[in-house]
C-alpha cells in the first residue's frame, strides 16, 4: 500500500509506524514544525534558536541550518511518543502571550494583537468551526420545514452556503446552469488553467485538503475538490443541474420571491421561496469584444472560458487576444506545441514569480499535513499570513510621493523596481521587449499575476507580442491598425469577463417592481457589505459588489466571512417569525460612502489604470479596498438595526 494513502489521524499508530513518522518530519517545513514542537511542549526556547533563521511566511524565506533542523525533527518525534507512551491529550490553543510568540516566529515578524481572532478561527485547533451559527432558540421543525430558500450557483461560494445551511436543517434548492458542479472551475478548462493563490489556504476552512499534489494546482484538482465536497456533504439531492433562475419578482404581499427558471430542455417552471441567495460571482459571463470581421473568421474562434478541446493546436498558427490572466497561463501552455503564437497585447500586465509556483507537493509534506498533530493548520497560518494583508499598506497612495505616475509609495516603487529587475533578466535583456511588458502604471494597479513562465515563453522563435492595436478580424486573420496582418487558423479570445454587469441575465425586480438594473444600471452595483441591497428584501449575494479581493487573500476567506453573515440573517427570520429583512438606506448608503472614499486613496482609483474594476465612470465596482481582518469585523455580526425587519 502506498505510503501516503496508510496515513491515519492515530498518534499511536504513527508513533509505532517510524518509516511515515520520519517521511513526515522530512518532509514538513521548518517553521510550521517549530510551531507544533512549541505547541506540543511548551518550550519557548525554540522560538528564539529556530526564529532567528525566518524571514517571511513563505516556505523558501527561511535558512535554518540543517543541523538545527534535524535537532526539531528529533524533538518532535520524542515529544510525539512522549504523548503516546502517556495517553495525554493534545493541548488546547496556546495560552496568549505564547500564541504570540509562535506566530511571530513562524513568519519572521510581528503579528498584531488585532489578528488573533481571525488567526484562531482559520486554524480551528480545536477542530470546530468559529463560523458555524448556532441557534439561540432553534425553531420548531414544522417552521424550518416550511422556510424555503433557493440558491442560484454551485461553485465554491453556493456550495459553502449549501453546507452551513444544511448543517442548521434549513430547507434550500441550488439552481445551476451546469451539468455539475465547480463554477468558475468547471467552466474554465483551458490549457494552464490554475489558481494563483497558494491551494492550502484556497480550500475552506472547515474542509481543508491534504492532497493537493501542488502549492498552486492546476483546474482539474480545484474542480475535483469542489465535487469532493458535493458527494461528502451529500449536496447533489438538493441541486437542479442545467437549469438557470430567468428570472425573480418579489410579492411584497405575500413577503416571497416568485423564482422562473428553464432548463436545458427549455421547460419553465415557477416556484416560491423565502429567501434568494445569489452565488453566481462575477467572472462567469465571458467578455467579447466586438471586432470588426470576428463572424468572418473561417477558423476554430473561441474564449478561455469555453475552450474547445475538439480543436488539436498542434503545428497550428494561433492567434490570442490578451494578456490578463487566462492569456498568461494559456500563452506559455501552447506556445511548445504550436508553428507560430502570435499575442495581441492592449496593455501591459504585472506578473510576479513565487517560488512555489511550479513545485510539486512531496509525500513527506502530504504526509506531515495529514499525520502530525497541528502541521496543518500552522502550515494554513502561514500562508494566510504570506497572503492576506501583508502588501494593503503599500497600496495605499502617499500624497507627497514625487513619482505618482509609476508608483504610489517608496515601497510600491522598490516592489516595482524589483518586478522590472526580474523580467529583464527573463527576457535575456532584450530592452525592446522590456518595453512591451513593463505596465506604466503602478504594480497592483490591476490584478496582479503569478508569472507562468510567461516572460521566458515571449522569447521563443515562434512567439510573437504585438501592441500594435487590432483593427479587424480577417478570415485568415488578425490586422493591426498599422496595417500588418498576421495568419491564423485559429483565434483565442483571452478578453475576460463582463465582471461590472453583476447578477446578469437574471431579471430581478424588487419591491414596488424596481428592478436589479434600474438600481444599478449595468456597470455600477452597490450593495451593503457586499451582501444586501435597498428594496429587495431577503435577497443576499455572495461574492457581490466590492468583495473582489486584488490585494492578497482567498476569495473563499470572503465567501466564509459572508456565509456566516447571511446565516445570521436567515437565523433571524426564523428565530423571530419575521417575514423580511430589507437593509436600510442610510446604512447601505454610509457603507459605499465609506467603500468609494477608501477606494480614492488606493491604486485601483489611479488614474492611469484602465482595469475590469472600474465602471464607466471610473468608480471602482468590483473590489474590496479593505483589509481582509477589516471585513471580517464588518461581518462578523449582524446589526439588527442596520435593516428593517418586519
């Protein structure tokens, strides 16, 4: 039997199995180990022999030497059989003053005091989840049983809804477009798809997964994962598959949402539910711009988003329109594979390495994730740390910075300098293509990008990065406003999505039959936190307006952070017999105030930065400006009197 598949939770079993025992301290990382030898035994000392050689959160900053690194594995294993041998249990959460320590420790830093509950709650070390919402008086079954709520989206935000809520025996239908489940992972399957935040702090935090078989993995195990947690929570009784919500006119009377919805056979049916819970995000409608000649194009044309596998690139001319996300992990993909890849640039993109990026997960760490006692969830601290808050501070613009076109601050400008440092290097000093890549605007300006090899692929023979602007789609074709043509047999559409357009196509009308778009238009949606929105009472939105992250973190640390809010909500119409809750519009209105005023001050606002964030009008719609902690205080309680509840 394979070493990593005989691991169990059995501090007995791995005491007497030294073999695993000793893959596992082997493999696992140097300061999440001091964590757990500290944890485990209570010997400060460490922290200060062990913490002097740390210099970040991220596994590649430390330099311990090895021989003090072998002296914690020896200690570890002897505290482990010490625990065996005793029958003792694990200790709780280290006491403050010593939590401190360890945290400051195990990233090479200061750790401020106002961390400590979002750091508690991400690790769990007692194994239950902070963000369960209990009930403080649970309703009778007959009221549950009666309470309807329809969800529309099973990706990761619909289906952590779908947990926390079955978890409670709340009665819920998801309505998904798919023929399963995974969203913006089912649905994005082009060649490199990957996530760019590290896998073991984007998984949930209740549901953490020890086999990623890399730090940054690629699609098919992100939407593996998600169809992991469909079946282990038995989620898919309750999801009507390839069926979309047309359409969701409340009765204020009657204090329901009158849902229509269509499936793939175009049968429409009509139901009634309590509340509506939007979890369709924003990146799920590909953005196509309209070229002049596109229908004309005799080749295979399609977007990243739905990338036709029938088609075989190899040996093929192609041709891709952008360089955001999905164009720099499919670019450097192909490029191997293809006669010529030809990339058409409108603006430039940072890009940054991490070390990590391409590496493998060894057995050892598999195995010290899921075999030693509290790795895990040191291991989740650590990259929550190295990639939440750390870079907001430099994001934020200095008023007397003498550089405002290029930078924002002395540390945005270095963080640039040293970007611009490491693409020089990756291009061979070729200056002409320097200029090509290297953004005029500051780094963060738009979503910053893990560097997939892509300034190396630019440097193949058959790579070619036009900037020259496109002015037509030939049937053969791409011409550029110069006049150059470039062949194709195939087009790529790397264009994005129409991000600012939020909960479209679902016509959605509220009280006094004021719909979702005379509220916001189609490119400037406002809600409270993210969530709740004036005038359509029981209505939430996971993944809203303003709660795209773009500094640092997991999208799925915000999707917990609403989930538990919007339980909160449902907790009390249940619990009270209410039969709405609408939040106010003095609330609604200071929150965006609030959300804007942030905003003016930060780099998304710079007015050099054409990106997805901004609407029309330059206000900044999609993102949140805050800090990851900053909105999981705003979160982390409902205010009854932020809404009228009746």
């Amino acid at each position: 039997m394979n070493e990593i598949t005989r691991i169990g939770t059995d501090l007995h079993a791995l005491v007497a199995d030294e073999a695993l025992l000793d893959l596992a301290l082997q493999g696992a990382d140097i300061a999440p180990l001091l964590m757990v030898l500290v944890h485990l035994s209570g010997e400060e000392h460490w922290l200060d022999e062990v913490g002097a050689h740390i210099n970040g959160p991220w596994n590649f900053q430390e330099s311990v030497p090895e021989a003090l690194k072998q002296r914690v594995r020896v200690r570890v294993k002897e505290v482990l059989r010490e625990y065996s041998l005793s029958g003792k249990p694990l200790p709780a959460e280290p006491p403050p003053a010593l939590l401190r320590k360890m945290l400051a420790a195990g990233v090479g830093g200061p750790v401020p005091e106002e961390y400590m509950p979002m750091i508690v709650e991400e690790t769990m070390l007692d194994d239950q989840d902070p963000k369960t919402v209990h009930w403080r008086a649970k309703p009778a079954p007959e009221v549950l049983a009666a309470f309807k709520v329809a969800i529309v989206g099973a990706g990761v935000s619909g289906l952590c809804m779908a947990i926390k809520m079955q978890e409670a025996g709340i009665p819920f239908l998801i309505y998904e477009k798919n023929k399963t489940v995974g969203g913006t992972w089912l649905e994005n399957s082009y060649p490199g798809c990957g996530v760019d935040t590290p896998n073991h702090f984007y998984s949930l935090s209740f549901e953490p997964n020890h086999d990623w078989p890399d730090h940054f993995s690629k699609r098919d195990e992100l939407w593996q994962y998600l169809e992991r947690l469909a079946d282990q929570y038995d989620i898919r009784r309750h999801i009507r598959f390839e069926t979309e919500v047309v359409s969701a006119i409340y009765d204020e009377k009657r204090a329901l949402w009158r849902l229509a919805t269509r499936d793939a056979t175009g049968k429409e049916e009509a139901g009634d539910v309590n509340a509506f819970i939007s979890a369709v995000g924003a990146l799920n409608r590909p953005s196509v711009p309209d070229f002049p000649g596109l229908k004309d194009f005799k080749g295979p044309a399609f977007h990243t988003a739905r990338w036709d596998h029938s088609v075989d690139l190899k040996g093929k001319r192609v041709a891709m329109i952008g360089t955001g996300a999905s164009g720099m992990q499919v670019g450097p993909t192909i490029a191997p594979d293809v006669e010529k890849l030809t990339i058409f640039q409108r603006s430039a993109h940072w890009a940054v390495y991490n070390a990590n990026y391409h590496k493998s997960v060894s057995a050892g760490k598999r195995a010290a994730m899921k075999s030693i006692p509290f790795y895990s969830k040191w291991y989740r601290f650590q990259l929550l740390w190295a990639s939440s808050d750390g870079l907001h501070p430099s994001l934020h613009v200095d008023p007397a910075w003498n550089m405002p076109d290029q930078s924002l601050n002395a540390t945005n400008q270095k963080f640039r300098d040293d970007i611009i440092a490491y693409i020089r290097g990756q291009v061979n000093g070729d200056e002409n293509l320097v200029a090509k890549v290297v953004p005029p605007y500051p780094p963060y300006g738009k979503r910053m990008l893990r560097d997939n090899y892509w300034y190396k692929s630019l440097t193949r023979d058959n790579v070619e990065l036009v900037t020259d602007p496109i002015a037509r789609i030939d049937p053969d074709g791409v011409t550029t406003k110069s006049g150059q043509h470039y062949p194709a047999d195939i087009l790529v559409l790397a264009t994005g999505f129409d991000a600012q357009r939020m909960l479209a196509p679902m016509h959605i009308a509220g009280k006094g039959g004021k719909t979702i778009r005379d509220a916001w238009g189609d490119d400037d949606p406002r809600a409270y936190l993210g969530i709740a929105a004036p005038g359509f009472p029981n209505l939430f939105m996971l993944y809203g307006p303003g709660t795209n992250l773009a500094h640092g973190g997991s999208a799925i640390y915000h999707t917990e952070c609403q989930v538990r809010y919007i339980m909160q909500c449902l907790r009390e119409l249940l619990e009270t017999g209410a039969k709405a809750m609408e939040v106010k519009q003095d609330p609604h209105d200071r929150f965006n105030e609030h959300l804007d005023e942030t905003h003016a001050k930060m780099v998304w606002a710079h007015r050099g930065v054409g990106n997805w964030y901004k609407n029309k009008h330059g206000r900044v719609v999609t993102n949140s400006p805050f800090r990851l902690i900053d909105y999981r205080a705003m979160t982390e309680k409902l205010n009854r009197e932020d809404y009228a509840i009746v």
